[in-house]
C-alpha cells in the first residue's frame, strides 16, 4: 500500500514538471520564478519520499544530528591543518567535542528504540563486558602514569608505558574481535544487535586512532623537556576513549 503510495505521488510530481514546461513555453520567460520554486518544492519532496533520509534516518531523527556532526567534524581537521600551535588547545578540544556527537547520534537512536522496546529477547553475559572496561582501565592508569614520566622527562620509562599503552589497545581489540567473527550471522536479525556493533565498532575505531595517536606522540617525544606535558595530547584522547565505553557499558549491558 506505501508504494503504491509513493509511484502515485511520484506520478503526479512527473506530471507537474511537464505542465511546468508546457506553461513556460506557452507564456515566455515571465514563469521563470514559479518554475524555480516549482523545482525547489519537487526536489524537497523527492528527498523526503524517496532517499535514505527519508526513511529510518528521518524516523529517528539521526539524519540531522549526523550531518550536524559529520559537518563539525570536518571544520575541525580543517583548521588543525592551517592553524598555529596557539590554538591547538581549542581546536583539539572541538574535535573531541565532535567526537561526543557522533557517538550521541547512534546513542539518540539506541535509546529512541530501547524506549519503545522495554522487553529484551535475552539478558547478557555482563561480566565479560566488565573485563573489557578493566583492560582500558588500565590504560588509563598508564596514561597517568606517562604524564607524571614525561613531565620528569624520563624517556626510557616513557617509551615503556607507551609501548605498554599499544599493548593494552591491542588487548583490547583482540576481545572485541571475537565478537565481531559473529557478525555476519547476527547483524539483521534484531534491531538491538545491530546498534550493539555499530556503537562498539565506532567505539573500536576510536581505539585503533588513539594507539595510532599514541605512535605519533612517541615518535616526537625527545625526553629533553622540548615536548611538555600539556602537548601529550594522546592521553586526553584516551581518556575520552574510556569514557565512552563506560557510557556504552552502561547503556548497552547495564540498562
């Protein structure tokens, strides 16, 4: 009956653009206004009808919210590539800032679906999930434990809780692999399970960049005092890594 619906709306859009064309050959260039707003009003409806926002991204209003942070996100690697050391600070603060609204837009949409679904199919194994936090527990704690070392520019201790800190992140991603070697099988068969991989694979991206981060702080650290603390930025990067799995082992075992 919806596409039914839709070819018939579809049907009468396509005959307005011909009686359009046929009025604007019949009267002159006077109808140019009315056959502008004419094609602004058929695009705006074809969009909503027929594209991917005018489905389940529209329905959960996610649509906006994402385009609102993808947009975000790219003014904020913009200017980290044409700005000075003065504004980093900001800069990186706006990026993770950006980072926060990805994972709210995915989150908007689990608690839209949760919310209307207050009967779970199967309660989890929750302990499992409670290892995993402890793993990046741990990171954190090294992550302290590289600020203190790099403020006494201690540069053997630095590159070994470093190297320590890559070793956690890949701990860390061989556990979330064993649950992605089911994906293929379980991807589409409930709506909770799919926003389950979506979040934790986000989440398991945002790992992978933050031990690519951490490479690239390790590298220019000299131990001579020329890289402050406040430049090791990889630890703030962490630290928002963690805090979103603790708001994702909350929201998604927990609840």
């Amino acid at each position: 009956m919806r596409n039914s619906a839709q070819s018939y709306l579809k049907y009468i859009n396509i005959i307005n653009i011909f009686e359009t064309l046929y009025l604007f050959y019949s009267t002159g260039l006077d109808t140019l206004e009315y056959i502008d707003s004419t094609y602004k009003n058929f695009i705006i409806m074809y969009v909503n009808q027929y594209l991917l926002y005018g489905t389940t991204l529209k329905y959960l209003s996610v649509g906006e919210f994402f385009m609102n942070s993808l947009t975000i996100f790219i003014n904020s690697i913009r200017e980290i590539m044409t700005s000075t050391t003065m504004v980093m600070y900001a800069i990186f603060g706006m990026f993770i800032f950006s980072e926060i609204l990805v994972f709210s837009t995915f989150i908007w949409g689990y608690f839209h679906l949760r919310l209307s679904n207050p009967i779970l199919l199967a309660e989890l194994n929750v302990e499992a999930y409670l290892q995993i936090s402890d793993v990046l527990n741990t990171g954190s704690i090294l992550v302290s434990i590289i600020l203190h070392r790099v403020q006494e520019s201690a540069n053997f201790e630095t590159d070994f809780f470093m190297e320590q800190l890559l070793l956690i992140g890949f701990i860390f991603l061989s556990l979330q692999n064993d649950e992605y070697s089911l994906i293929l099988s379980y991807v589409n068969n409930y709506w909770m399970t799919l926003y389950f991989f979506i979040l934790t694979g986000l989440h398991s991206l945002h790992v992978c960049a933050g031990g690519i981060f951490v490479l690239i702080q390790s590298y220019f650290y000299e131990g001579d005092g020329s890289q402050r603390d406040e430049e090791f930025n990889a630890g703030v990067y962490w630290h928002f890594v963690e805090m979103i799995w603790i708001a994702l082992t909350m929201l998604l075992f927990l609840a």
